[in-house]
C-alpha cells in the first residue's frame, strides 16, 4: 500500500514537472504581456517594472527560478493586486472555494446516487421517468442559466435564499445547488445504469434465493457494487466542480480562488494565472489518486500492491 | 416415507416481445423427504425455470405461474405471499446455481455470505454465527476455514467457490436442496468431488435434493429417481434402474444413446439426439417430441400422448404403449442395457387420457 502510494506521488511529481513547464512557455507564447494594457506606461515605468519583475532575463533563467520557487511552494508576486503575492490570494481565495465545492460534491453524491437508486428500483414506473426526466434537465442547462434560474425563483420570487454573495451559511445554498445541478444529474443517470446490471446479476438471485427481503438486498449487495462507476467518476467530477466554480463564484459575487483565477486571466496577471494552474492541477492530481485508493477499499478485487497482481 | 414436495400440473410462462414463451406446460411430479429426484433434459427444455419457480425466484413480469400447485410440507408456495416466501427461502430450501463464478457477490467476504443466512433465519449473534460458518465451510471441505471465512469470492477457485455455494445453501439445514447444474461450469475432476460432496452431505443432513442436470451420465451416481423433461414437460418419470434399464420414450432412449458408457468403448456409437427442440412460444400440436422422433407415427403429429403408468413408480408419456402402437426396437445402444423388471405391471395403464 505505502508502495503504491509513493509510487503514485512520483508519477504526480512528473505529471506536476510537466504541467508547470507547459503553463510556463504558453504563458510566454501568449501575445501582450502584464504591463501591455490598455492604458499606455510610459517607457521608463515599464523598463522599471520588467527589471522588477525579472522579466527581462533570458527565458531559461526565468524558467529555471520559476521551477526553484514553485519547489518551495512560493508562487511570487501577484502582477496585479499590489503589494499581494500568489500565495495571499490562495490562502485567501481557497478556503472559500474549497468549501463551495465541498458543499456542491455533497449535494450532487448523495441526492444523484438516491435519485439514481429509486430510479434503477422502480425501472420503467413513473419514479424511474420523473427521476430521469430530471436528470436530463439536469444535465442539458448550462450551470450559469441554472444559476440564473435559482436566483430569480428561490431567490427573487420565493425569498427563501439571499441572491448572491458570501457571508453566512445561507448564502452557500444556491451556488452550491447550481454548481451541483450537472454533476448530480449526470451521478443520477449513471447509478441507475449501473444499479439495473447489478440487479440482473446472478449475485442478486443467490441473496433472494437466501431469503434476503428487497430492501436487505439493495442495501447490502446491490449498492456498493452500483457505486463503482460512480467512484471512478470522482476524479473527473472534482474537475467539473472546479471549472465550474469559475463561473459560478463570478455569478454569486464569492470571493473564491475561481473568480481571483476569471480576474487574473482578464489582466494578464502571468504569475497569478501560473499559480492557481498549478495549485489546481496539485489538487485535481490528488483528488485522482484519492479516488483510486477509495476504489481499492471498496472493489477487493483491485490489489493496491506495486502492479504485481495478487494471488 | 411422507411427501416433502408435490408439483401438480405447474404452467408457467413468459411474455416476451415475440409473444406468450409457455417455459413450463403442465408439470407434475413428487419428493420424498430425504430423496434425490434428478431433473435431466436438453437445454432450454424448462429445468431452472421449474426450479425456480419452486422457489419463486421467477421474475414477474416477465414471468406468470399460470396453473399449478406447489405443495411444500402440505402448503401451497404459489399462494404464499412475498413476506411469506422470505421466511422459505434459504431456511427450508437452499438452491445451488450453475455458476459459481458469478453466483457470489465480488465484493462481500464469502463467510459474510454464509452468516446472511444464518443471521436472517437462525437469528444468531455475529460471533456464533461466524462459528456457523467456518463449521459449513469445514463441512464442504474447504481446508483452512478459519482463513477462508474472511476471503472475498476472487480469492476461490471455481471448485471452491461451488463449495462455498453449498455452504450458503445448507447453512440453516434445509429440508429441499435445489441444484441447478451445479458442476456443469467445472473441470470434469471437479466435477467428481462436488458430486462426492453432495452425496456425502445428504448422508449427513438426510436433506432432500432435486438435482438438476443436462447429462444422464452423472445421474445414476447421484440420484433416486429420474424425470426426464422436454420442452416444458416431463416425458418420463421412473426411479434410476427404471430409466436405465427399462426406459420407454424414445426421447429417454435418445439421450441414453448419446451418453458415454463406462462398460464400452464404441465412440462410433455415440451421437446426440439430431435437431433442436421446438420454439415454446408455438409449442407444436401432439408430442413436443415427434419431428425429431425416428419412431413418430401420425398420431403423434395429431394428438398429445396420454400417460402411461409402467409401475408403481415408472411414468411415460408416448403413444408407443398404447396397445394398438406397434412393437418397436429401441436403438442398439439403449437395447444392450435393457433388464426385466419385476415390478413392472402385466401392461401399462393409462393414468392421464391424451388431450
Ligand atoms: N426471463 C425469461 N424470459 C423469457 N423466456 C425465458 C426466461 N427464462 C427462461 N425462458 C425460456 O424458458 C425456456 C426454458 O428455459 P430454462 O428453464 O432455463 O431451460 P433449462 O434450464 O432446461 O436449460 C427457454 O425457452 C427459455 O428461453
Ligand atoms: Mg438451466
């Protein structure tokens, strides 16, 4: 098990090499640079900034401290919020983001998979078409139109939550909602699937043939096999949440890392638009490896050792 | 000896897109308490539905028990309600599946498999029921049980993962054990063993067994008495020498013809019935069996046999005992096993008139 995980935390550090080298020489193919903008610097100011900066060394210098730096996890300087580095609007921004995310993870698992049960349990009664009809919907709207739609009936017109912005519990509700609407929707739809080829398994007879009552059945034999896809899944869901949550804490007005990520990109703030790609693919890299180590808790038949099979 | 099971005149069907598959059409047949009954046919001719009816394992829909009785210990299963059939199921009938590779749940250990059972039925506290069943696992003969009992089905070979199979089944001492071709997925040494086993649990248990089987070869070894089933019915019904020696449809002769006998060496000889039993959702007038019957003659397109009664316990239904029927010779194969019995009626009596 340690094998494995040191094994895997390798291969993410290679993964990590690559990713800040390809962000690092877009970054620089991009046309415009920081202080390219529309009002005009004069020329001096600009000599000035670029020598602060560094940007004036030749790129492999450059290149070469980036990598040191982000080895001890400092992302320097922010080009735009001044007098801030990277690392401020992570601390900052990420807190908020994280639970944000937290919140959406929660809602789309435990509602998708519910949803995705009684669908699969009731197949082709009026349970299975209104869960999947609501899937669909799901699925089809765009989470910013999910949002607006959240805003103006729960919000607007019934009052039951505030419109925007992040001050109490309360306000987490609809973004949360609206981050988790797609990925729920889409939960739904895959543990029905998966749940119907469970049912049809031979597995299922033999606990019936043992005298085990529906619910007993489902409980102990049909969903943790269902699950499965569901747990695969994970990874690539966590990256949904995180794009998503882009547009949705501009939306809601949240002061997450993913509006600080929206705000950078619109500046041209180089050094911030590296950090938070990094710090994100560190993230999704470690939510992908959580994954795959749940999977092997659930599912006996994947062996965690070092590649070799087991017996 | 009392009746343990007694199928009367069981239907049932499927609706399918391509219409009404009649899977069983009108089976009847009985148990003694402690017996073996072996079920023998050709795939598809209506085996596992028969038996899972039984248990009422039958999806429904697609699945309708359209007649019938089924009387467990004097009670009718096909009235019970599910609740009911809960509390039968794994307690007074244990079934054992086809194959061993999917029939266990991948991701449970196999001891939890076993105290299921034990804990639903017994109403036993985790730890005795553990006990249970490392006890079942020793009994099946899975060596090293304490280690075992916490291995997950992948961790078993097919041989084993039968046993366990049998384990579950016997856990709360049933009083019917159902197996569908449970050794037809092994390797023939396999085979052999879990035979040896059931035989040797039944010593044991006194449990009654209705083994199910497409080869006749294992059948003398195992069973008490035979039915022999085809497309849905039972065509001929006698205790093991009766269908051995004494056999009187041509479908029996046809399946005995084409099973490997130990006392000869004529591969030449065997061969399996020609043709394919018909399509159940338009089950041919007369005898099921006739297109592929060398023996047919035109009554047998026109009009369904009636049962014949050979002795007090041989069963066939053909239109060869009829006593205007002409005398025919079985095939060479059937002939050279063929033995008088003496408790054969002077003539065969007609118990059920044709329809
Ligand atoms: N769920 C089902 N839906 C439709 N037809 C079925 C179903 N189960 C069994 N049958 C049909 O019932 C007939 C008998 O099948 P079965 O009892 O499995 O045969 P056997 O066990 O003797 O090989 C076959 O024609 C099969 O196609
Ligand atoms: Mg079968």
């Amino acid at each position: 098990m340690l094998r494995y995980i040191s094994k895997r935390l390798l291969y993410m550090l290679m993964s990590l090499f690559l990713i800040v080298t390809v962000t690092f020489f877009l970054m620089r193919a991009a046309p415009g640079g920081p202080f390219s903008s529309e009002k005009q610097v004069p020329p001096e100011i600009e000599k000035n900034l670029n020598e602060y900066y560094g940007l004036d060394r030749p790129w492999y210098i450059q290149y070469f401290d980036y990598l040191v730096s982000i080895a001890k996890w400092d992302f320097g300087p922010s080009f735009k919020y001044k007098g801030q580095t990277v690392n401020d609007l992570i601390n900052e921004g990420f807190p908020v983001s994280f639970f944000l995310g937290m919140e959406s993870l929660l809602i789309a698992i435990s509602i998708g998979v519910l949803l995705g049960i009684i669908a699969a349990l009731n197949h082709n009664k009026w349970q299975d078409y209104a869960a999947m009809v609501f899937a669909v919907l799901g699925i089809s709207v765009p989470s910013f139109i999910m949002a607006s739609i959240l805003q103006y009936f729960l919000a607007i017109k019934l009052g039951w939550f505030p419109v925007a912005r992040w001050e109490s519990l309360q306000h987490t509700v609809l973004p949360a909602l609206a981050l988790a609407a797609m990925p729920m929707a889409f939960i739904a739809r895959l543990t029905r699937s998966s749940m119907l080829e469970v049912l049809g398994n031979d597995y299922i007879r033999t606990a019936k043939a043992k005298g085990l009552s529906q619910g007993q059945i489902t409980v102990k034999h049909a969903i943790r096999n269902a699950i499965l896809p569901v747990v695969t899944y994970l990874g690539p869901l966590s990256a949904q949440i995180l794009t998503g949550s882009f547009v949705i804490e501009k939306i809601f007005g949240i002061p997450g890392l993913g509006s600080h990520f929206v705000t950078s990109i619109t500046n041209r703030d180089y050094t911030t638009i590296m950090g938070v790609t990094v710090f994100y693919s560190i993230l999704l890299l470690l939510s992908v490896l959580l994954v795959d180590i749940a999977y092997g808790f659930i599912d006996p038949r994947i062996k965690l050792a070092g590649g070799k099979k087991g017996e | 000896m009392g009746k343990l099971l007694e199928v009367k005149n069981l239907e049932v069907s499927f609706q399918t897109y391509g219409g009404e598959v009649q899977a069983v059409r009108g089976v009847s047949f009985y148990l003694n308490k402690g017996e073996t009954l072996a079920i023998v046919g050709e795939s598809g001719s209506g085996k596992s539905v028969t038996s899972q009816t039984i248990m009422r394992l039958i999806p429904t829909p697609p699945g309708k028990i359209k007649n019938g009785q089924i009387l467990f210990d004097g009670e009718d299963l096909v009235k019970k309600t599910d609740k009911e059939m809960e509390q039968i199921r794994g307690r007074d009938i244990g079934m054992i599946f086809q194959d061993p590779m999917t029939s266990l749940n991948p991701t449970m250990k196999v001891g939890h498999q076993i105290m299921e059972v034990i804990m639903k039925h017994q109403k036993l506290p985790k730890s005795a029921a553990k006990e249970r069943a490392i006890e079942l696992l020793r009994l099946v003969g899975i060596p090293m049980p304490e280690k075992r009992v916490n291995q997950y089905p992948h961790e078993f070979s097919g041989g084993m993962r039968q046993r366990a199979m049998i384990a579950i089944a016997l856990a709360s001492n049933p009083k019917l054990l159902i197996a569908d071709e449970p050794t037809t997925a092994l390797d023939v040494t396999i085979q052999a063993q879990i035979l040896e086993l059931m035989k040797d649990i039944q010593k044991k248990t006194g449990t009654a067994i209705i083994f199910i089987t497409h080869d006749l070869g294992v059948v003398a070894n195992v069973a008490d008495r035979v039915a022999v089933m085809y497309a849905g019915k039972i065509v001929e019904m006698g205790t093991v020498d009766e269908i051995f020696y004494d056999p009187r449809h041509p479908y029996t002769w046809g399946l005995l013809a084409s099973m490997p006998s130990l006392d000869s060496d004529d591969k030449a000889e065997l061969a399996s019935i020609p043709g394919s039993p018909p399509d159940l959702t338009n089950p041919p007038k007369g005898d099921a069996f006739a297109p592929r019957n060398p023996y047919a003659m035109k009554i047998d397109f026109e009009m369904e046999p009636p049962l014949f009664q050979i002795s007090d316990t041989h069963y066939a239904a053909t239109w060869l005992l009829h006593p205007d029927a002409p005398k025919v010779e079985p095939p060479e194969a059937v002939k050279r096993r063929l033995r008088k019995l003496s408790t054969n009626y002077p003539q065969p009596i007609i118990v059920r008139e044709s329809e």
